[in-house]
C-alpha cells in the first residue's frame, strides 16, 4: 500500500528539503514510523519550489505552491503529485487545511481514503461550522491525540456519526541523554 503523508503548511522559504527535515523533525518521524508497519510512504510538502529526496526510505517530494492563491490551484498540483507516485491513501496534517484537503480530494478521480490528523487545532469559527460539516464528511478518519480533543467538533456538528475516530499519540522526539558539557 501507497500513503501519502500530505503536508500543506509551506515549508519556509529558501530550506532545501534536507533542512525542512531538520527543523521539523516531526515530518519525517511520522513517516518512518509509519514505513516501519510496512506500508510504502512518500511525504508531500507545500513549498516554494519544487524538489523531491528520498531519506531512510521515504520519497519527499515538495510540491511549488508559489503562484496558486486559489485553493483550487494548489489542490489540482497536490492530486497530481499524488497520482504521480500512485498514492493509495492519503493522510493529511491538520484540521485547519479542511478547505485544501477536500479540494484536492474532489481532484482525484477515483478518490482516495482521507485520513487528517488533527495537530492541536482549534475548533472553527460558528460562522463557519456550517460550510465546514460538508469538508470534513471526506475524511474515511480523524486521527486526535486524545478522543477528548475531538469533542467539541463533534458537539460543533462538524463530525459526523460514520466518521471513525483514532487515538494516536503525537510522536515524541529522537531526544536522548547525553554528556552535559
């Protein structure tokens, strides 16, 4: 199986993917631990150019966003990203990228199962719950840290009752002790 771990915060500009993975050693973390159970991972990041590495086994590809305002720009570069390296499922970061990730899931055809990790995100505006209940309905899954962080999405109306929750924990660090000098 083909998961694409899609990342749609823009990396910061100027870093080279090697230096992105440095400082967001989280990224590669969450795709290594996911190799490891044996599935095929590529990583997808929003960036100012293009580029593509691979690392321990990991394909990272970065995919330009520069000059795509519209939501529907960068989600038709996502899908053809994802089409490219075959993905099978797609596992994005971040409840507050709902808009991108089902944009880019009404670019592909067939769809693909969606699972979204939620990163701490906080519940949206009232005035935008509506418009949203439709967005998350894509997701096959929300992955919270804690079930207790989903609650007030789902008092909100904004899961619905077929969507399936996971309790998985964020990952930790590669922090190990060490001489203090």
């Amino acid at each position: 199986m083909r998961v694409a771990h899609v990342n749609l915060l823009p990396a910061p500009r100027g870093l080279a993917i090697d230096e992105v993975l440095q400082c967001w050693p989280s990224l590669p973390d969450i795709a290594e631990v996911a190799a490891h159970g044996g599935v095929r991972v590529s990583v997808l990041q929003a960036a100012w150019q293009a580029g593509g590495s691979t690392r321990n086994g990991i394909d990272y590809h970065f995919v330009d966003i520069s000059g795509t305002m519209a939501t529907a720009w960068r989600a038709r570069r996502f899908a053809r990203a994802l089409a490219e390296i075959g993905a099978e499922v797609l596992h994005a970061h971040s409840l507050g990228f709902i808009e991108d990730v089902y944009a880019i899931s009404r670019c592909l055809s067939p769809a693909l199962p969606v699972l979204i990790q939620d990163h701490a995100d906080r519940l949206p505006r009232w005035w935008r719950r509506h418009g949203l209940r439709r967005r998350y309905s894509i997701a096959s899954g929300i992955a919270f840290t804690s079930i207790d962080q989903a609650r007030p999405f789902i008092e909100a109306g904004l899961l619905g009752p077929l969507t399936r929750l996971f309790e998985i924990p964020e990952s930790s660090s590669r922090f190990t002790p060490g001489d203090r000098a």
